[in-house]
C-alpha cells in the first residue's frame, strides 16, 4: 500500500500531486480502492502497486 487515508479532499490532493509530479506514474501498476464505510467503519481511501510474483524455480 502505498497511500491510505479516511479524507477524501486529502486522496484528491495526494492524486493531483502524482500526476503533476516530475516522475511520471505507471498507472497500469496501481490499484484505487474506495472501501465504502459504514456506520461502524468510515470510508477509506487507498492507492496500492502491484508487485510482480516471483518467478518458481
């Protein structure tokens, strides 16, 4: 996981700065997730890579 948080104004500024960075992004190597909340469990935001398996020998 790469970036996690309950804030949405907080996720919308941490996506804007990705792509207005000086790196580029490898989107093709991110997962968004929206975890809808519930009474009990807020909404959660969070930005994942994907890791590559490890090639079985």
């Amino acid at each position: 996981m790469v970036f996690e948080t309950q804030d949405r104004a907080e996720w919308q500024a941490y996506l804007r700065r990705l792509r207005a960075g000086p790196e580029p992004t490898d989107w093709s190597t991110t997962r968004a997730d929206t975890l809808c909340g519930r009474l009990a469990h807020p909404t959660t935001y969070r930005l994942s890579l994907f890791v590559p398996a490890r090639a079985s020998r």
